[in-house]
C-alpha cells in the first residue's frame, strides 16, 4: 500500500480504537463514521495503485511487443 493508502488506514483503525473506547453514543457514532470514511479512502487508494500497476505492466508489454527491447530498458 502507497503511504497515502497507508496513512488513510492507520486513521480508519484509530477512529475504530477511538469508537470502542467513547462512552457516549453519538461520539461513537463520530467516530465510526470517520472510520468508514478513512477505510473507504483506503481502499480506494489500494485500487488505484492496482490499476496503476496493471496499466504500467500492459503499456511495458505492448512496448516489448513492438521494439522487441530487454523489459529492464522498458521500464527504466
């Protein structure tokens, strides 16, 4: 995972510690709430890097393909 989507999880699991630990109903709400919100951004940071990887291991293929180079010159 990116640092981004690292840093977007390490938030959703301390809002999830913090919701375990609020006495009060609608602070655990809050909490839960930013939780959902900072795990979603987690997971989508984690499918962008996917579909980034996917691109860049295609568009390395296809360029293989037509200049018949070593991969290593591809990507570099």
């Amino acid at each position: 995972m990116s640092v981004s989507g690292d840093f977007y999880q390490l938030q959703a699991d301390l809002c999830a510690q913090a919701a375990e630990r609020a006495d009060l109903p609608m602070l655990r709400q809050k909490y839960e709430a930013a939780g959902a919100a900072w795990q979603a951004l987690a997971q989508r940071e984690t499918r962008i890097a996917e579909t980034r990887a996917n691109r860049l291991a295609v568009e390395a293929e296809r360029k293989l393909a037509e200049n018949g180079a070593p991969i290593e010159a591809v990507i570099s």
